[in-house]
C-alpha cells in the first residue's frame, strides 16, 4: 500500500465515523431527551415562567382595579 492509498483510506474512515457519529449521536439525544440535568433545569425553568405569569396577572388585576376605584373616587368628588 502506498501513501496515497493510506491517506485515502483514513479519509474514507474518518469520513464513515463522522456519518455515523452523527446520525446515531441524534438519535441518541432525541430519544433520552438531553440530560437528566437539563431535563431538571428545563421543568424548574418552566415552573418558574408558569409563576411569574401569575404574579404578573394579579399586578395587571390590582393595577387594574386601583385605576377603576380612582376613577370613581374622582368622579365622586367631582359631583360634591
């Protein structure tokens, strides 16, 4: 085998493994769904947005509801 025979066939191996890694390593994470880890980090994160959520609709709620009572307030006041 020469040189050229030898630098064409580690090529060709490097090659086929990177195909391989590549399909089967996609498989892999798409089955299992990541890491239990970042599994963990995904469901605290989403917990956490589902919180905020709320609170940020009882602040839009309470706003709400204080500019409806001023504007009776200043109605009230401006019919005395």
């Amino acid at each position: 085998m020469n040189q050229f025979e030898m630098v064409v066939l580690i090529v060709a191996i490097v090659m086929i493994a990177s195909v391989f890694k590549a399909r089967h390593g996609s498989r892999r994470r798409g089955r299992d769904g990541g890491e239990p880890i970042e599994q963990a980090e995904t469901l605290r994160l989403r917990d956490e947005v589902k919180q905020l959520k709320e609170r940020l609709h009882v602040l839009e709620r309470i706003t709400t509801e204080k500019e409806s009572s001023l504007s009776r307030e200043i109605e009230e006041l401006r019919d005395r």
